[in-house]
C-alpha cells in the first residue's frame, strides 16, 4: 500500500467494562434502601448503582464482586470503580479495593473500504470457526443473494 494513500483511522473508545472485589459481604437490602441512583434486582440477586461523574452503571452482588460499564476510559473505569467502594464504605460495609481489572474495551471506527463478511469468513474458515457460530456458517455454505 502506498503511503501518500495511507488515512488515519479515528478509533473512538465507547464503553470499557471492569471488575473489582470489595473483599466483605455485601447487604444489598442496605444499599438498595440508603444508597443513591440505585435499582435493587432482587430476582437477579444484584443492586444496580449509577455514578454521574464519570458515567458508569454497576452491577453490585453480594459477594462483593462488582461489574463497573460505561466507562470511556480505563482511568474512568478505575476512578469511578474507586468512588462505587468510597460509596459502599460511607453506607457502612468495610469495604477493601482489590482485584480491578479492565475485562472488555469496545470501540468504533469507520474503516475507509467495504467489508465484505461473508467474502472474509471463506477465506479464513479456520480462524473463523471459533469467533462465529455454527448457524452463521450453515447460511455462508450456500449460494445466497444477500442484500447490498
């Protein structure tokens, strides 16, 4: 590829999931009752509790093991991480920070050629098979008229 073609791509993060244990047990009936912007889950067994700054959404069990998305950063998962446990401590739990850990990063582009999927996924059937799933392949295997 030539250089003078080259673009640069603007790859723009959109959400970044983390983890964090709490390290104590946790009364979800007690943060669902006294805690803020929360929603209880009791058939799921889970509180959720929203943070404005930065804007993250938690899903709080009560093992203490705490799911933090929506985050656009990973300095934004981890300070907004930290604030859900300063949270949890002012309610009254004993609250330990440990074990953060980004899980997933999802972010957009707009790519400056077509992808052609179905093109993509027979000429590299062996990579393909573990990401796609059987039903996707059974529809690539015959000759079909897709749209576009």
């Amino acid at each position: 590829m030539d250089s003078s073609n080259d673009e640069a791509l603007d790859i723009i993060i959109t959400n970044v999931v983390a983890t964090f244990r709490t390290r104590c047990h946790l009364n979800l009936r007690t943060i669902a009752l006294e805690g803020i912007n929360v929603i209880y889950k009791p058939d799921m067994g889970k509180v959720l509790m929203k943070l404005r700054k930065p804007k993250i959404t938690a899903s709080i069990w009560s093992s203490g093991k705490i799911i933090c998305t929506g985050a656009t950063s990973e300095d934004d998962a981890k300070v907004g991480a930290r604030r859900l446990a300063r949270t949890l401590q002012k309610l009254g739990f004993k609250v330990r920070f440990s074990a953060f850990k980004v899980v997933n990063v999802l972010a957009v582009c707009s790519m400056p050629f077509a992808i052609r999927l179905i093109d993509f996924t027979k000429k590299n059937r062996p990579i393909a098979r573990r990401a796609i799933s059987k039903a996707h392949f059974k529809v690539c295997n015959k000759e079909t008229k897709w749209p576009g």
